[in-house]
C-alpha cells in the first residue's frame, strides 16, 4: 500500500457513525477524554458549516483509515484568518507508507485554498514521532503556550 492508493473525502453527517470508532481510538491514544455526545455535536456542526472547518476521512477502498480537522481561526498575531489541524489520526494498520505526510498537504492544500497565511496544530509534548512528521513537513514549535479556560466550567458572567 502506498499514500496514493488514499484518497481524501470531505464528511457529511452520514459519515458520523462510522467515524466514532476511530475516533475513539485517537482518543485512547492520545488519553484525551472521551464524551462522546459533545463529540457528536461538535462533528455535526463542523460538517453543516464550511465557515468552521473541514473534516476530511482518509479512505481506501470506501473503508475510513484516518480522518483530519482542520478549523478556520482567527489572530491579528496571524494576520486573520488562520487554520488550526485540531486532530490528525491514521489507523495503525495505514501507518509507515507516508499517509500523514500525505495528509499534512492536503491541509495546507485547503488553507492556501481559503486564503490562509499560517497553518498551527498542536502536538501532545510525549508524541515525539509525531513531532518529527510535524517537523519534517516544515511546522516549528512556538514560543508562546496555548492556554484553555473551559467556559463550560464556570458559572454565567456576572
């Protein structure tokens, strides 16, 4: 199996169901925590505004073996608009013929399509080999933290 024999298919909501198993397995891996109903909201509100993002499935053979996130930002640090890979994931058994790599171009491919200037991820400290994609595909580590209040968390303003 080489990268080419992948081709990248934009998500519709029909596409949901089949990609929670996956999505799960990203999570597991990456220990992030799982909820699934908030996944299922976010998902489908990603794929019914174009204004929010794309989600991209990896598929060979109409079988998903990997999915991208990209969602459309904004920062006059960046200019504007800007894209952020929240999440990139091939399955294991779709890994090591350059898939990531391959897919790394698709999303810059639709940033510059948007109009994009800069193009951020974030990458899990302990994930050195995904770094070294990261690295390899031209991505630099920046010197500033990402910080997250969740607002979910916290009472109303008052």
């Amino acid at each position: 199996m080489t990268a080419t024999d992948y081709r990248f298919a934009a998500a519709t909501a029909a596409d949901i169901e089949r990609l929670i198993p996956v999505l799960r397995e990203f999570y597991e891996v990456e220990h992030l925590p799982w909820n699934e109903p908030a996944l299922r909201r976010a998902l489908g509100a990603l794929v019914a505004d174009p204004n929010a993002g794309r989600l991209r499935l990896i598929v060979r053979d109409g079988e998903i073996a990997g999915y991208f996130v990209l969602g459309f930002c904004f920062s006059l640090e960046f200019g504007g608009r800007f894209g952020l890979l929240d999440e990139l994931f091939v399955l294991p058994a779709h890994r090591g013929g350059g898939l990531a790599k391959r897919a790394l171009g698709e999303v810059e491919a639709l940033c510059r399509a948007e109009g994009l200037d800069a193009l951020r991820l974030e990458v899990n400290d302990d994930n050195a080999h995904a770094r070294g994609i990261y690295e390899r595909a031209g991505y630099v580590a920046h010197p500033r933290r990402l910080m997250t209040l969740w607002l979910r968390d916290r009472g109303a303003a008052t």
